[in-house]
C-alpha cells in the first residue's frame, strides 16, 4: 500500500506541477502582469521536475510510463481541439509536433529495454509461470502452498525470490490473516539477498488440530535496498499492496491504473495433526543460485 500511494502523489504532483506551469505560460502569452504569472511557471516546473526525479528514483519503469501519459495526451487533445475548429496556425501545432517526438522518443527507448535479451538465467521462470511472477522493488518473486516433506510443519509456505538488480535487497515478508486459534506461523521474515541472488523461503505453517480450515492467508512482500541497473530486464508485474478505492481514483488522474491488490494462498484444514510447539520454527532461506562477478558484469554490459 505504501508503494502504491507514494506512485500515486508523486504522479499527481508532477501532473500538478506541468498544470500550473501550462497555465501560467498561456498567462503570460496574454500578456498578463509578468511577475505573478513568471512565479507559478517557474515553481509549476521546479515542483513537477522534483517529484519527477523522485519518481524516477523510486521506480524507473513507473516513470517512463507517467511521462508518456504526460507527453501523449496533449497531442491528441490538440489534435482534437485543431480539426474541429479548423485552425492549424500558431503554437498550438508546434507543441503537439514536440509532444509528439518526445512520446516517441520514451516509447522507443521503452520498447528497446522490453525487448533487450536476457543474460543470466530466469531461474524463477522455470519455476512458476510468468503470470504468477510478480515485482517489488526490484525482486521478482512467487509464492505457492506445499506439504512439507521433512520437519515438524505440516504444511510450508514456499516464496521463491530472485534478485532483478545490481545491489543488494532486504526482503521482508509479513504474514497476516488466520486468528492463531486455527493457524500458527511466524508473522514476520526478513533475509538478506546478493546481488542478482535467486532463493527459496520456506514458513513453516501449523494448522490447530480440530479448528475450521485457516482460510486466506495475506502475504505483504517488501524490499529495501539502493538504486542500481537492472541484471533482469523482463519486467513482470508490479506488486500492489490492497489499495483503497479513493486511491484508485486519484490514480487515474496520474495515469496510474491500480484496484485491488494484494496477494494471498488459501489454507485448507489438514487432519490427524500434531499440536504445534510452543516455540515456532524460525522460516529458513535457501540460496537456489548466485551469480559470479563475471556473469553480473556481462548482464550489465548487454
């Protein structure tokens, strides 16, 4: 949720920002008093410069997508506005023409970084579908339920993760959503990931002995680390926190189209259980693969 709603107000301020500097510029065209007008363009552009930088910062690929929502749609309104008034002459056709070319410019680099070849292994994609995949923060990740084979738990939580930068990822997970009276499991995990490291976290579950089935169990991913190329250039789809529907809303106004969210794995009710302990298993992390020195120098050269 958190992640979601700073794209939101980051998205609004830099539409804000390009809104007052638009209007201000048409005031001073008007040839109204200078000074005012000069202020709220020069504040208008450093407000939409600075949230645009700390959008970019925060997420590259959310960026280029709000730039392109901010560049495309004055030509179509132009456009629009120019064939149904017949009046081709003025500013108006020149700032829909560099619009237009700076669209096409993010639009191509966009696509030129979609298609770029992988080079080090999808070890996650042999793992779980692509449509199953999904990113935060530079981590793709997956989740699936699994009867644990060895161990005390008789059900395990399998979240498979795999490091998409050149930095180094804290990657909490927090658990919620079973009363304890049906489901005992740790609330919170938190591991530390290499760059481009591909792993395995196992959490342990434990159904009570003669309770309802747990039911929806909510998984809330995060992960913190340093801004660094990508080693991974696939993209898969963002993660997205539950989002509040007025949230939603003010999204659409910065091009950002988000609803729902979350992610969860249903527990059934598992029978002839053992009483859990009373100290619960700590989660445990498995490294699946780690990438040397030469192979992280040659994804970032590609």
């Amino acid at each position: 949720m958190r992640a979601t709603r700073g794209h939101v107000l980051l998205g609004l301020l830099v539409l804000v920002g390009l809104t007052a500097a638009g209007i201000a510029g048409v005031t001073l065209r008007y040839r109204a008093p200078p000074a005012p007008a000069l202020g709220w363009l020069v504040g208008g552009l450093l407000l939409a410069t600075w949230s645009a930088r700390a959008f970019w910062k925060r997420d590259a690929d959310g960026a280029a997508k709000l730039f392109l929502f901010c560049f495309g749609t004055p030509p179509v309104v132009l456009g629009i506005w120019m064939v149904a008034s017949s009046d081709f002459s003025g500013l108006p056709p020149w700032l829909a023409l560099g619009c237009a070319m700076v669209t096409a410019f993010i639009g191509g680099r966009m696509w030129k970084d979609w298609r770029r070849e992988e080079v080090l292994p999808n070890v996650l994609r042999e793992w779980a579908r692509a449509e199953d995949i999904l990113e935060v923060d530079g981590v793709h990740f997956a989740v699936r339920l699994a009867v644990a084979q060895q161990g005390p738990a008789p059900l395990e939580l399998h979240l498979m993760a795999q490091g998409c930068v050149d930095a180094e990822r804290a990657l909490t997970l927090k658990l919620s959503g079973p009363p304890e009276s049906r489901l005992r499991y740790p609330r919170e995990t938190t591991v530390h990931m290499e760059a481009g490291e591909v792993g395995l976290l196992i959490v342990p579950l434990f159904p009570v002995p003669g309770a309802q089935a747990p039911g929806k169990l909510f998984l809330i991913p995060s992960a913190r680390g340093p801004a660094a190329p990508r080693l991974h250039h696939w993209r898969a789809r963002r993660y997205e926190g539950p989002i509040h529907p007025a949230m939603s809303v003010l999204g659409l106004f910065a091009g950002i189209i988000a609803w729902g969210g979350g992610v969860h794995v249903e527990v059934a009710g598992v029978s002839e259980v053992k009483p859990p302990p009373p100290q619960l298993p700590e989660a445990r992390w498995k490294v699946m693969w780690r990438p040397g020195a030469e192979e992280i120098q040659q994804g970032l050269q590609r």
